[in-house]
C-alpha cells in the first residue's frame, strides 16, 4: 500500500514538473512573438511526455466508456434537434436545446474528454494540435456558442455529424 502511495505521488510530482517546464516554455514562445500553435522543442518533448503518461492511465474500459459517452450524447442531441426540426427550424431552438441546457454542457464534457483522449494517442502534432483546439474555449457555453450558435436545428445536425465522425476516428487511433 505505501509502495503504491510513493509511486502515485512520485507520478504526480512529474506531472507537476512537466506542466512547470510546459509553462515556461509556452510564455517564452509567446514573449519571443512565436506564431500561435506553434510550440518550441521542449515544450513538445514535454508534452510528449505527458502523454506517455497519460496513455498508461487510461485503461480499455475507460477508453470504451468515453467513446460510448460520446456518441450516446451525440444521439440525444441529435433526437432532440429532430423534434425541434420537425415543429419548426428556428435558431432559438438551438440556443435552448443546445446552448442553454444541461444537455449541451453535458455533451460539451463528454466531447471534451474525448478529443483529450484523441489527443494523447494521435499520431502526429498536427492532430495532436487539431484535437486540443477542438477543446477550446475552456467554458462549456463558449464552446457551445462557438459551435452552435446562430444555427438552425438542420446545420446543427451536421455540426453534430461532425463530431460523431471524429468519435469515429479517434475511436480508430486509440485502438491501434
């Protein structure tokens, strides 16, 4: 038991580390006017790192159960939308299914852990980079206003068919 506690806390502290060292390399790369997106050398092997460990976390039930989430929360939305196209396809509709419920900030989690999940285990840093701006903004209703707002029920099914397709495909990178 105490040999597990060390090893946690020993895990831990190298998380700390490496999210310091991400720090500091990512507010040289903003003083030194690097382009956004764009991180320097040590940042990226820190990164790197982190994702190592991040991978040996994640086990395949957990994974199975951020897929499954995902495209659960995706069909709800996407029921819900269909009812609204059907009464009538109107903007505000989308504001109050999507925007402004729990039903959206629930699927904004949800996507949220998947697109983290897709990007521990991409293959490159350019769907590394891909999947973590699909997270930002940081705050369930900018993400969802990003997303959605100002859309009729009908192009916010295809926003949603969209994300199942990158469910689909993270699903694909995890599983090699």
């Amino acid at each position: 038991m105490e040999r597990t506690a060390n090893a946690v806390k020993t895990g831990l502290y190298v998380c700390l580390v490496a999210l310091l060292i991400m720090a500091g390399c990512k507010s040289q790369d903003s003083q030194s006017g690097a382009a956004a997106g764009n991180m320097s050398d040590s940042a990226r092997k820190a990164q790197d790192r982190l994702d190592s460990l991040r991978k040996t976390h994640y086990l395949n039930n957990d994974l199975s159960i951020i897929f499954l989430d995902a495209t659960s929360w995706i069909m709800k939305t996407q029921m819900a939308l269909t009812r609204a196209e059907m009464t009538g396809n109107k903007k505000e509709m989308v504001d109050s299914l999507v925007i402004n419920s729990t039903q959206g900030d629930t699927l904004y989690l949800t996507l949220r852990r998947m697109y983290e999940a897709g990007a521990v285990f991409a293959e490159s840093y350019s769907q590394k980079d891909q999947y973590r701006a699909m997270r930002e903004p940081d705050s369930s209703r900018l993400w969802l206003q990003k997303h959605f707002k100002d859309n009729t029920p009908k192009q916010a099914l295809k926003t949603l068919e969209g994300f199942q397709n990158d469910v689909t495909t993270i699903n694909k990178i995890v599983r090699k």
